[in-house]
C-alpha cells in the first residue's frame, strides 16, 4: 500500500505544480483579465466537462484516432520492409542509409504544399504526414534489432537450408520484435504530436480542427480543453503502447 501511493504520489505532485505554474502563468497571459480567466484551469477544466457531455466532441476525437490509427498501419507497412532490407542487405544499407537520414530530418509540416498539391484537402493529406512522421523511427528500430542479432542464429538457418521466407518469419522477425515494437511506440509518438497542425489542413473534423476552430470562434475556453485532452488521449496511448510492448518481449513496462 505505502509503495502504491509512492508511485502515484509523485506523479500527483508534478501536476499539482505544474497546475501551481498554468495558474500564474494564465493570470500574467495578457492584459485584458477575461483573456486571462478563459486560459485559467478552472475555465479549462469545467469546459472540459461539459465537452465531454457533447456527441460532437467525441467526433473530433474519433477522428483524430482514425487518422493515427490508419498513419500507424501505413508506417508499419511501409517502414517494416525497408528496415528489413536495411538490416540485412549490406548494398542497400549503403545506397539508403544517408538518404533516410536525410529525409527522416525533414519536419513532416514542411510537406504540407506538396501533399495538399497531389492529395488535395481532407483525410489524404493529412495521412500522408502522419504517415512520414512516423515512418523512421520503425525503419532505424528495425534495421538496428537484424544488425543486433546473433549472427550464429542466421548461420544456423542458413546450414538447414532455410529459404529467405523461412529465415525472416522463423528467426529475424521473432528477433527483432522488441525493437520493432519499440518504434512503433516511438512512431506514435511523432505521429502524435504532428496530428494537431496537420488537421489544420483544409479539414473540417478532428482535434485540430477544433482548436483552429476554437481560436477562430474566441472560445478560449474550449481551446484549452481541447489542449488537455491532446495530452491526456497522447499519455493513454503511450502508455497503453508501452504495457503491449511489455508484455508482448516478456518485460515490465517500466523497463521499456
């Protein structure tokens, strides 16, 4: 019991301080005081409330999930294969290694025009951005874990004359399942976080939608609502993340 209250005890304090700095920091935000009150956690907090009570809230937030979901899925697709080949092709590792690299330090908002330009508005677009965020952190995890193997595993599957397929599905993928599912957390992660300016790409759903929108309409109060539930949906799926990887590689989530 006192270990329990130990561990959520701390937690509890960092937002109890963090709710101390928001209320100063809300009450020095602007001259006008009305703007000063609409930023304050009790504003925020009893709009959230209320939002919570409303259908088409719980839209923008299903929204935003479905994007995630449909960019994780792509990135998975896209970012497993090339971190194979990565990993286990020397040549290809050379020709791809600088330009991944590259790329991966481009901002995903940076593509906005180009993706706007070839998907137009809406859903494409803003999946096509999620999607190259998230895409490096599983092709670098992957492509780490073929080159952590033991080497004496893939010689072994080479002596029984296992066939490429055999080789990938019996022993480099049950190897490097840690790492991959580690960037898949860290790709929901970056994914996460560029959800928000990328829904204010010409849509007319989503959670930033609703913060542009939020802005737009001076419901400052709903803005900041809107702010705590980005952080609060983004720590539930990080953790929700981390428990799977736990116990999927037989490890504590406190480990990962």
């Amino acid at each position: 019991m006192k270990a329990w209250l130990t561990r959520l005890g701390w937690p509890l304090l960092g937002f109890a301080g963090a709710g101390v700095l928001w209320q100063v920091g809300a009450g020095h935000l602007s001259d006008v005081e009305a703007i000063n009150q609409a930023f304050s956690p009790q504003a925020g907090l009893s709009t959230l409330v209320a939002l919570l009570g409303e259908a088409s809230f719980w839209g923008h937030i299903g929204t935003s999930l479905q994007r995630i979901g449909m960019a994780l899925a792509g990135a998975l697709l896209i970012g497993l294969p090339l971190g194979l080949l990565s990993g286990l092709s020397p040549r290809f590792a050379r020709i791809t290694g600088t330009l991944f690299q590259f790329l991966r330090m481009v901002s995903p908002l940076s593509w906005m025009p180009l993706a706007v330009m070839a998907l137009g508005l809406g859903n494409g677009a803003v999946v096509f951005l999620l999607v190259f965020a998230g895409v490096w952190p599983i092709v670098l995890n992957t492509a780490a874990g073929v080159a952590a193997l033991d080497r004496h595993w893939l010689q072994l599957a080479a002596s029984l004359s296992a066939t490429r397929w055999e080789l990938i599905s019996r022993v480099v993928l049950p190897g490097i399942l840690a790492h991959v599912l580690t960037g898949f957390r860290l790709a929901l992660g970056v994914a996460w976080i560029v959800l928000v300016p990328a829904e204010m790409l010409g849509v007319s759903s989503g959670l930033g939608y609703f913060i542009l929108d939020a802005r737009d309409r001076l419901a400052y109060q709903e803005l900041t609502a809107a702010i705590v539930v980005i952080g609060a949906l983004g720590f539930a799926l990080d953790t929700l993340a981390r428990t799977l990887i736990g116990r999927w590689t037989h490890a504590g989530p406190a480990q990962q």
